[in-house]
C-alpha cells in the first residue's frame, strides 16, 4: 500500500472519529480544545479536521473566547440519517406495497395503514406547549 493511500485512509479516520465526536454532543456542541484533548490531537491536525467538515458543510465552527483564550465551538450541521424513524412503516410488509404510488389504484396518500401508523408515532411524542 502506498504512503498516500495509507495517509488517506488515516485522514479519513481521524475526520469520521472527529465528525462522530461532534454529533454526539449534539447541538450544544462542543469546544474544539477539548475534542482534541479526547481524540488525543495537535492542535494543528484537529484544526485542520475541523476545518474540512466546515468546509463540506458538516460542522459550524464558531470563535469564542474560552478562560483567556481563543477556540472554536464545534456543532453538526447534519446529523446521519437515522432509520427509526420509518422501521416500524406498514409499507415495508404490505400485500399492496407493488402497486402502490402516489398516483396509483393504491396510495400513499389515502392508506389507513400509513394513517394508522402515523397517528400511532405522533401519540409516543410529548406536545410542545
């Protein structure tokens, strides 16, 4: 394996383990000083990190001033995607399920299985007041 294949790959570990950090602590962030301290990294390798998910849209890098000294407050702009949310669907064992669209003889838009499932999810959800 050649030296830049295997830099790559190192690369593309540190800034999945970097991004992974960030997303779990959610949108309260966390300050890039001390993701370096966990991740055990310059300051210079997790700046540059930092900066490449910036750039992909992935993170909001924000400056603030931290007991006398400058840093960045990491957050996730993108969280992965998260497949509960659709693995209880009826659609996924439904008899219909080929013959379904949004313009067909079975819809979508009109099922009461989708219904159902639906007003199910939304009873496990506490009201916003």
């Amino acid at each position: 394996m050649s030296t830049k294949i295997k830099d790559d790959k190192v690369l593309l570990d540190l800034t999945s383990r970097v991004y992974k950090v960030v997303v779990e602590h959610g949108k309260k962030g966390v300050l890039q000083s001390e993701l370096w301290k966990e991740l055990s990294l310059t300051s210079r390798d997790g700046s540059r990190i930092a900066i490449r998910l910036e750039k992909r849209g992935m993170i909001k890098r924000d400056r603030m001033l931290q007991e006398g000294r400058w840093t960045y407050k990491l957050t996730p702009l993108r969280f992965p995607v998260q497949i509960k949310s659709i693995e209880e669907a009826p659609c996924m064992t439904c008899p219909d399920e080929e013959r379904c669209s949004p313009a067909g003889v079975v819809t979508p838009l009109e099922c009461i299985l989708v219904e159902s499932w639906v007003q199910s999810d939304r009873i496990d959800i506490p009201a916003k007041r």
